[in-house]
C-alpha cells in the first residue's frame, strides 16, 4: 500500500499493525447481520441469547480500535495519512 508520509515527505510504503487480524474484524461487524430479523427472539431470551448479544456489543469497541488504527510508514514507522492527500496539502516552506 502506498501512502503518503508526513515526515520522511515523499510516498512510502505503509502497513497495518496487525493485516491478518485486520481482515478477520471486518468479518466481526457482518457476524450479526444473520440474526437481525430474529432480534425480538433473541431479545426476549435472557439466558443465553441476550448476554451472547452483549458480549458481541462489548467486542464492538476492540474490533472498532484495531480498525480505526491508521496505518504506519515501513521507513519512520510514523502514521500515515489516508487516501486523498495532495500535495497541495502541505504547508509552504517558509521563505
Ligand atoms: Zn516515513
């Protein structure tokens, strides 16, 4: 992935953390879509279905965390910015 460095200047190769477990937490927001017309069931079921619900709610936060996290320079290990950088973006050196 290329991305744009603020402090090395130029475009850098940029990686993730942590690209594996990236990809598996996007799996983690779509694992409740399936049960979302059985929500009034699942609601009324205090047992085992609801706290299985709110652990899913609490996991939310972690999976939210790691994807949010930007992604890092291979050269600086700086943040990079995300897609849409220009050039034009960057401050004018000062005369
Ligand atoms: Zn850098």
């Amino acid at each position: 992935m290329r991305r744009h460095c603020q402090r090395c200047k130029t475009e850098v190769s940029a990686s993730f953390e942590q690209p594996t477990l990236r990809r598996w937490v996007k799996g983690y927001f779509f694992l409740g879509v399936p049960f979302v017309p059985f929500l009034p069931m699942i609601g009324s079921e205090f047992i085992v279905m609801l706290p299985l619900t709110m652990l899913y709610l609490i996991g939310m936060e972690p999976a939210l965390a790691i994807i949010r996290a930007p992604a890092s320079c291979d050269e600086c290990g700086a943040d990079v910015e995300k897609a849409g950088w220009s050039p034009a973006d960057e401050p004018a050196p000062p005369a």
